[in-house]
C-alpha cells in the first residue's frame, strides 16, 4: 500500500493548492480535498468521511492543512487515523477570532442570539450557532502535530498559538514576518524547508 499527503486548505483555497507539495514529496501521493460545507460540525464529518476512505488505499496519511482547514480537521476526529500533521497558520482558538470579529463590528452576544447571523462590513457572515459550537466542543487533538506560524499573523496572536502548541505537545515554528497567508517567494521558500526539514 503507498503513503499518502493530504492537504486541506483554508478560507478561499482549493484543492489544487496541494500540488505545491508534490514536488516536496516524491514518495507519496499528494492529494487535496475540496470540502463542500463550511462549518465545524459538516466539514469536520466530511474529513472523517474522506480520510476513513483514503485509510482502506493507503498505508500511511500524512495530513497539510491550512488557517480554517486546520480547525476543521481538529474536529473531524481523524486522529488515530494519521501519522503526523502539518499545520500552516492553523485558527486554534475560533472563539477568540469570533470575539474579536464581533467587537471589530461592533455586535454584542445579545444582539447576535436576537438576531442569529449578522453580515458585517468586513465579509464575515457572524454566526450565534457557530459560536455556540465552538464553545461546546472544545479541540481534542493528540497527533503529532507541527505548526508554521508568522509573527505578522493578525488572526491569531503568538500567545494564543503558543499555549496551544504547549498544551497539545505540537512542534511550533515562528517565522519572523511572515503572514497568516504564507504566498511571498521568501515565505514559501521558509515552507517549504519547514517541510521537509531544511533549514529556515
């Protein structure tokens, strides 16, 4: 049986951003998975739908995901299903990027469960379900995990990832001025080495 990358992308990406590591793995098979739902609870059962299918073909799964999609594979329940996961500028605490969305918008929590979503200026449909859900299922993850953060990151403070990264004994990795969007040559470059084991 062959050994295989999967990759699972953020907010706006796609599934054919995983042919940037095809090169970077030449004795596995890459693959990306185009999720068709856009929630913790549906895409999460949609990586454990996909990844219990692609463990019966492959030996060994080797997980890339990116922002949200990391978020999501966190709650997918796929732990016991990989052999190690690479995450890139990973959301680790969706309750504090909701938080902060909701005071850049200026809503508060009685205005979002009077109202249930709220579109904001900024392109965030805000959501009192998906908050609730957050706060009901907090991340469970236990896989070897390691994690490529930029210190420019204005998603997730260094903190916040860095307690993570503590407390479920992940590798963190700091690039000092990277981005939540690693996409500059340099950025992809310093990737590209955390990947494979190069020197930043």
């Amino acid at each position: 049986m062959k050994n295989l990358v999967l990759y699972i992308h953020g907010k706006g990406g796609s599934a054919a951003e995983s042919e940037h590591y095809r090169p970077l793995f030449p004795d596995r098979e890459v693959i990306g998975l185009d999720y068709q739902t856009f929630t913790p609870w549906e895409t999460g059962a949609e990586i454990f739908a996909a990844v219990t299918k692609l463990k019966e073909q492959y030996e060994s799964i080797m997980l890339i995901a990116n922002s949200i999609g990391a978020y999501f594979s966190m709650h997918a329940g796929i732990d016991g299903l990989i052999g190690k996961a690479y995450f890139i500028s990973p959301v680790v605490n969706l309750e504090r990027l909701i938080l902060d969305m909701m005071h850049w918008a200026s809503v508060t929590e009685k205005q979002l469960e009077a109202e249930g979503v709220i579109a904001t200026d900024f392109g965030e449909d805000l959501s009192w379900d998906y908050l609730c859900y957050v706060r009901a299922h907090p991340i469970r993850w236990t896989a070897p995990t390691e994690i490529l953060y930029g210190s420019r990151d204005d998603l997730t403070a260094y903190e916040t990832i860095k307690a993570f990264a503590e407390t479920h004994n992940a590798r963190l990795t700091v690039m000092e001025g990277g981005e939540h969007w690693f996409h500059t040559a340099e950025q992809m470059q310093f990737l590209d080495n955390w990947i494979t084991g190069g020197k930043p």
